[in-house]
C-alpha cells in the first residue's frame, strides 16, 4: 500500500513539473516571438527612401507646381523691374500687370520663360528638397522624431545655399526671359528657349555671367529656405499637436504651407528685388547700372520709397502661396506613395 502511494505521488510531482516546463516553454516562446516582430517593425520603420529618389521626388514636385504658377512668377518680375530705369511705375497692381501684358503681348506672353522655370527647378529645387529632407532625416530622432526648430533653420540655409549655387544659371535665364517683353523692340534679347539663353550668354557674356548676382541669389536662397521650409515644419508640428482638429494630410499640408507662404514672402522680398535688378541689368560701355545688391537697395529706398522694397508683394505672395502649397502637397504625396509602393513605414517627409 505504501509503495503504491509513494508511486502515485511520483506521477503527481512528475505530472506538475512537466505541466510547469511546458508552461515555461510557451512564455520563451511567445516573448521570442514578440521580440522577433518587434526586431522586424523596427528594421522596417528604419527603412527610408533612398537618396537618389529623395532628389528626384523634390524636382518632381517643384516641376509640378511652377506648371501652375508660372504667370505669377512673370508678374512679380515685371512689377521688381517696373521703375528700374526712369523711377516712374509701369504697374498699379497686379492685376494692372496681367491686363497691360495680355493686352500688348497677348495671353501667352504669360508663360514666357517657361523653359527657364522648369530647368530652375530641375536644378535649383531638385537640389535643395533632396539635400533638406535627407539631412532632415539625418538629424530627426528615434522613431522619426522631427529635429528641434535650430537645427531646422540650419538646414534649410544649408540647403538653399547649395542649391542656389547650382541654380543660379537658370535663375538667370528667367528673370531675363520673364523681363523681356518690357523693353523695346529693338533692346530685347528674345531667347527662344532656357539652352538657348545660356549658350547665347556664355557667348556674348563670357561664362562668369551665368553666375552674374550669386551673392544676393545665395542669400535669398538661404532667407527663403530658412523661412519657407522651417516655418512649414513647424506650423506642421503644430498642427500635429492638435490630433482632434488636424491629421497629417492635405488639409494640414495646405493651412502649413499657406503660412509658409507669408513668412517667406515678407522676409525675402527685399532681397529678392535686389537679385532681379541685378541679374537684369545691362552693361553700358563697360560700366553696370548697379555696383551690387546694397547698391540697388539704396537707390530704391532715396528714389521709389522704403516700401517699395516689398513692390510685387501681392503677386509675389500668389505665386510664392499656391508654389508652396502645390510643392509640399506633391512632395509629400510622391513620398507617401512611394513609402507605400516600398512598403516602408514611419518617419515624415518634413
């Protein structure tokens, strides 16, 4: 009897010890799992668009928009150069401009200097996106968080001093094309089209001329940048922190570039005025209308008044506006689409 207890106690231990060891087994099993899944969610959120396609989605993006805002970017350089010669406005407002080129020049006139506006942003664009996003990245934290506001302005100077540089040429190209169609019959360049303009201006101007005005065309490139893409990316983190209102999609795109729009367009006006005169003006018997962009700043304040610093605001801000808005909506939809395509999750574009 007793050796038939003790046996039956064994079967019990043994019984308890193998239910505990199984037990045991399925914990390791599942934790291993759990730390398998996350290993691979983790290496899938670290995926992230590769270089090459970060440069061609931001060209791709600025090429979309200026198909658009073509007609305002001509506006806003006629209205710069209107009083550059003889001090006396040739347009009221911006829709005096529209009239007065359409009536003389006829409606197509609008889109002159398209080619140059393209090739702009195939260079220009191309090369600030790609290198602002991919140093974005660089620099965001784990899990994709956004670096802080300094870093943010330090990028996009970065950014939009290079891409100036490379640039500048077809930046060039289209303030003389856009400008072309206020001056005489017989003073007009009349480029047929961006290549020709640059060869004709290796040609006739020497090679420096390409990069005629880079100074102030870096500088503006650095404001513009330093404002347009961090005043996005902040109004956007902004509008993030308010979940039950805004989601990250078109709506918060457009409210954050529409800002952008504005902060860009006052604080880069002057410098940009300063750029077109510039990059326009003709040599006369060796000698330049402007000695440089201070140059230019200061006749405009002693002769045509502080405020037209900001002349073609209106037109500057309608173009600058919907070509933000239209660039940041197409550069974060191309992402998104090929985040998807990928298969590539976390992170943001900006």
């Amino acid at each position: 009897v007793l050796l038939c207890e003790y046996c039956q106690l064994q079967l019990v231990i043994y019984r308890h010890y193998k239910f505990q060891s199984v037990d045991k087994k399925n914990i390791l099993f599942e934790n291993s799992c759990q730390f398998s899944s996350s290993k691979m969610s983790q290496s899938k959120s670290v995926a992230t668009i590769p270089k090459t396609m970060k440069f061609l989605i931001g060209g791709t993006a600025g090429c979309a928009a200026t198909l658009i805002v073509q007609p305002l970017d001509l506006v806003k350089n006629r209205m710069q150069m209107s009083g550059a010669e003889s001090g006396v406005r040739e347009h009221r407002t911006s829709v005096h401009a529209i009239r007065s080129i359409v009536g003389k020049e006829g409606f197509f006139a609008l889109y002159n200097g398209l080619s140059a506006g393209l090739f702009r942003q195939v260079t220009y664009t191309t090369t600030r996106l790609g290198i602002y996003t991919q140093l974005f990245e660089h620099f965001s934290g784990p899990g994709g968080t956004p670096p802080n506001f300094a870093y943010k302005l330090g990028i996009g100077m970065t950014a939009g001093g290079i891409g100036a540089l490379v640039g500048t040429p077809a930046e060039i190209s289209l303030i003389r094309m856009t400008s072309d169609g206020r001056l005489p019959a017989d003073q007009r360049r009349n480029y047929k089209h961006v290549f020709d303009a640059l060869s004709r201006i290796v040609t006739e101007e020497g090679l420096s001329t390409l990069w005629r005005g880079c100074g102030p065309t870096v500088i503006r490139a650095m404001v513009v940048n330093a404002s347009q893409l961090t005043s996005y990316s902040q109004a956007k983190s902004a509008l993030l922190s308010y979940p039950s209102y805004f989601k990250d999609d078109i709506s918060c795109h457009f409210v954050a570039s529409m800002f952008s729009g504005f902060v860009t367009t006052t604080f880069s006006m002057p410098v940009d005025i300063a750029k077109t005169r510039v990059q326009n003006m003709k040599i006369i018997n060796g000698v330049p209308e402007y000695k440089g962009s201070l140059d230019v700043l200061t006749r405009i304040i002693r002769f045509e008044g502080i405020f037209c610093l900001w002349k073609g605001f209106t037109p500057y801000f309608l173009r600058l506006g919907p070509h933000t808005v239209l660039t940041f909506i197409f550069l974060e939809k191309l992402s998104s689409y090929y985040k998807r395509y990928k298969g590539i999750e976390g992170g943001r574009s900006l």
